[in-house]
C-alpha cells in the first residue's frame, strides 16, 4: 500500500520528488525515485508485505521497472505458472509479478491479477509503458497532462492537479497505454450474462475465502468493527482462522459517546468472539475541526463521504499510535447485496439489480474512496473482503428475487436486508454472531457514530454558510451546484484546494434512490425506525 507518481516525459526530477512528497502519508517508510529514458517513477512506500527488500521501483529482467500502490494477492500463484519459469525474482514482493508478467504477456495481463492495485510499468527497451487499476478501483488513480504535454499519473489528485491542464479519474478495470489508449479488461459475467436462480449457496465459503486471502501480511493487523453485519461477519471469520494461533485479534469501533448505537454493538460482538477491543471517542467539535484538513486528503466535497470519514480518520490516527499497519473492513457488502434502506423501495426486481451493479461500478467515488484516503491519511492498510472478485460475481449473479428486502404485506412476508448474507451464518451448532447481532437492522457507519454527529455538523454549515452566499450557489459552483448549506460548506473547502473544474468533476453525490428525502443519511429513509419482522 503506496503512493506512486509516474511521469512520461522529460521532467526536472526534484520537481517529481516533491510532488510525490505531497502524498507521503500514503508511504512514510521509505522512498525511491528512478529516472529512465522514458520517464520518472516515484514511490512513497508503506511496508505491508516484503518488509526487506520491497522497496520500489522493481526492476524486470531487462529495461523495465514497476511502481505498483495495493495487494495481488494471488502472487505466489502466478510466480509459479509456466509463463513465468526461469524468471529470478529480485524481491518476496506481491509487486514484482506485475513487471514480469508484462515482459512475459505485454498488456495483456490485468485479468490475472486477483486484488486491489495501481500502477505503472515503464519499458525503456521499447519506449513505452502501461498503466492500469484494478476492476472496483480499490485504489486511486488520478492522470493528465501538462502543457509540455507530459503525461502524468499519481495515487492522489493533489500531486499532479495544479501541474496538468486538466485532472481525470483513471477508470477501474482498465489499463492504458500510448499505442492502445484506455482498453477495459474486466468483462464480469454479471455484466452481460442474465441472473440465476440457482441456490445461494456457496457465500459463506467465498467469504471466508476472501477473508483468509487478506489476512496474509508481516505487520500487525487489526479489523475494523461497527457492530454491523458485515464488520461483525468478517472479525467472526478472522477469528476462527486464528484458532489456535495464540495471535490475539485486535478489533477497533469509535462513537461520540458510549451510548452510540455502534460502539454498544461492536462491544456484544467483541465480547462473544473474545477479540482485545479498543472503543474510540471522539466528539462532534473535534470532527468539525477536522473538515478542512480532512477535505483535502479525501479531495472529494461529497457530503456522505465527508461525514463518514471522519470518524473513520480519527479511529485510523488511534489504530496507527498502536502501531497496527493492516486492517480489514466491510465496504461492498450493501452494494452487492442490496442492503442500504432505500433498496427496500425499488419498483421492480429488474431495478433492484440494475441499482447493486451502478453501485458497485460507483464505489470507487463513495465507500472505497472513503476507506482508503481516511485510512492512508494515516499509514494504515484497509482491505475489503466484500470486493473480493469471485464473490461479487456470485453475489451480483443472482437473481434479485434471492436478494431483494421486503417489507411484508399479505401476500409476502417481510425479509429483511441482505437475507441470504446473514442466512448464510446463522449457524445454529457454532454461531458466528449473536443473533441481534447477525439480524440487526442497517445503520450507516456517519449515523452509528452517534446521530448528533450528523446534525452538529449539519448545524455548524448552516451557521457559517450566509443565506446570500447560498444564494448564489449556482454563480459560485455553476458544476455540481451545491443543493444545501452543508454541501455548498463543503464544496468551498473543496475549491480552496482543487479549484479547477476537471477536479470537481472527479467527484460523484451519493443520492439514495426512491425515497422523498434525498439526505444520505440512514436515518432519512422512512423504514429506518419501522419495526420489520424478520424472518431467519
């Protein structure tokens, strides 16, 4: 997990090495530059994997080189394949299989790799180079060019946007390169073949696949616990894999308060799984201090992410003082499944699934967003089971009949969100949840905190944002303009950092579908306080 800022061009490398010092909080263990003939690679290192000799730039086994920010977590599986025999790797890095399969395959490789990544591959002996993200894009990537006509590409915006005429967001599940273009790489069957009908069966062994497969680092790691669904599930399934370990699993929640509804939850599920739990608070004045700073390492103005970032900034600053590098958590999960309030009001099947797949295509604007900047803000490592690849095809695969929420009438019985999810672990023999844990209504991660975060905050914009100012939204902000005080407090702070259009158009409003009220919050949907009968 990096920052990595590569230049294709002639370029003044102390101008380079400062720009990549803009995203140090992303690497703060050690760094390297290389100059090539076709360019210069940059790299800001924080050291998950390989602690001793994974430093970047990796050399290929000729003129090439790789800066790579993420995980490939099937590695040693590609290291082993035919194509790659004979090759003599230079380091233990997940890394390095990105350069040796470029020499072996040229651009035709990014399908292979299983995992969260960006980056750049410069080929002095041919002159050219590759660029490329993974298919959700886990991890950022920003490009342009100058007016030299350099070609910049960086892990955050704030490196390269005042150099380049204009910044666009790398799209995920494509690669790039001079002679090509963008070409997309990743053709998920969920994407062109019709959902199924067949049984759920199967998630929870995906999941606990998935879950394994992030678990394997030379830091220490910890899991991130709201008391939620998906939290809860993934610290259940860490835990079981520790079995016998003697590795004590160190589980991290944060409220306003002890009364907020995710520090009560997280601690029951900390208690029943026996993790060594840290409860974190944090105070509304303290979270509106933060705002400006916090806007510009999410270089984002988007209301949703802003909120939730910033518990998730200061639980990340305490994890980092423990000296924890690595931490799982649960994004994705109501993306795939369906599971925000709103899905409960989808008009149709067909709509319900048409809406899991725009938003997981829309993650990398929203919660993987939010999860990476909030966390490398501070040094640590997120990872997200959920996203893991074969179970999105198999959750997003399915027919919307096994996956819908309902709300119960005559004729159907009320389902609660993400059934199938939490009937995949209601293991009645050896429980992974306590069952108000496993059945447990969604509460969205700005709102478990505490509810008077949200309407502190809210406040606090109202007040310092004039009815005259706001007036004049549209002349201000005439792209995306700001609907409320609080957006248009937040986009302000946004251009006081970024005020070039091609930024604000990096970001995307997290709008929850059918319902009256448009405020991102949980808490606006009307079935957030209605009693649902569930049916496990």
């Amino acid at each position: 997990m990096c920052g990595i800022l590569a230049v294709i061009g002639k370029k003044d490398p102390s101008l380079v090495k400062e720009r990549s010092a803009r995203m140090r909080h992303r690497g703060p263990d050690e760094r390297d530059m290389l100059v090539t003939e076709t360019g210069i690679l940059s790299h800001e290192r924080l050291a998950i994997t390989d602690l001793k000799t994974g430093r970047q730039p990796i050399q290929g086994t000729r003129n090439t080189w790789v800066i790579h920010n993420g995980e490939i977590y099937n590695h040693l599986n590609l290291e082993k394949e035919p194509l790659l025999a004979g090759v003599k790797l230079r380091t233990a890095s997940d890394s390095e299989v990105i350069v040796h399969l470029y020499e072996a395959l040229g651009d035709n490789f990014c399908h292979l790799l299983d995992g969260m990544f960006a980056f750049v591959v410069i080929d002095d002996d041919n002159k050219t180079f590759i660029a490329g993200r993974d298919p959700i894009g886990i991890k950022p990537l920003y490009y342009g060019s100058d007016a030299e006509g350099a070609l910049w590409f960086a892990s955050e915006m704030k490196a390269i946007h005042d150099i380049c005429l204009t910044v666009e967001t790398f799209p995920p599940g494509h690669y790039y390169t001079p002679e090509k273009g963008f070409v997309k790489y990743d053709h998920p069957k969920w994407e062109s073949e019709p959902a199924t009908d067949s049984e759920s069966k199967g998630i929870r062994e995906l999941l606990e696949q998935a879950v394994e497969k992030r678990i394997d680092c030379e830091v220490p790691f910890g899991v991130l616990l709201s008391g939620g669904l998906d939290s809860s599930l993934i610290a259940s399934i860490v835990q079981r894999k520790l079995r016998g370990t003697g590795q004590p699993l160190h589980s991290f929640s944060i409220g306003l308060n002890e009364d907020a509804p995710d520090l009560q939850a997280a601690a029951k599920v900390a208690r029943f799984l026996g993790t060594k739990h840290h409860a974190v608070l944090f105070t509304a004045e303290e979270g509106i201090a933060l705002i400006e700073k916090l806007i510009w390492y999410l270089e984002s103005y988007d209301i949703t992410t802003i909120r939730a970032s910033t518990p998730m900034y200061f639980l990340s600053k305490y994890i980092a003082e423990q000296g924890v590098k690595m931490v799982l958590s649960g994004e994705g999960a109501d993306e795939i499944f369906g599971g925000y309030l709103y899905f409960y009001n989808a008009p149709s099947d067909s709509a319900f699934q048409e809406e899991t797949k725009r938003r997981v295509r829309l993650l990398h604007t929203a919660d993987v967003l939010r999860a990476d900047k909030s966390t490398m803000a501070n040094g640590i490592e997120a990872r997200e089971p959920m996203l893991d690849r074969d179970l999105l095809e198999k959750v997003i695969g399915l027919s919307p009949k096994l996956k819908r929420a309902q709300r119960g009438s005559v004729q159907q019985e009320a389902r609660i969100e993400k059934y199938i999810l939490r009937k995949a672990f209601d293991d009645k023999q050896d429980p992974y949840l306590p069952d108000s844990i496993l059945w447990r209504q969604k509460e969205q991660f700005s709102d478990g905190v505490g509810y008077s975060w949200i309407d502190r905050l809210v406040a606090h914009c109202e007040a310092e944002v004039s009815d005259a100012d706001f007036a004049k939204a549209a002349e201000y902000f005439p792209y995306n303009t700001p609907a409320s005080k609080e957006a248009f407090y937040m986009r302000r702070i946004f251009h006081k950092y970024f005020p070039q259009e091609s930024c604000a158009r990096t970001v995307h409003k997290w709008i929850p579908m059918w319902q009256d009220n448009p405020d991102p919050s949980g808490r606006a949907n009307a079935l957030h306080n209605a009693a649902l009968e569930l049916i496990p």
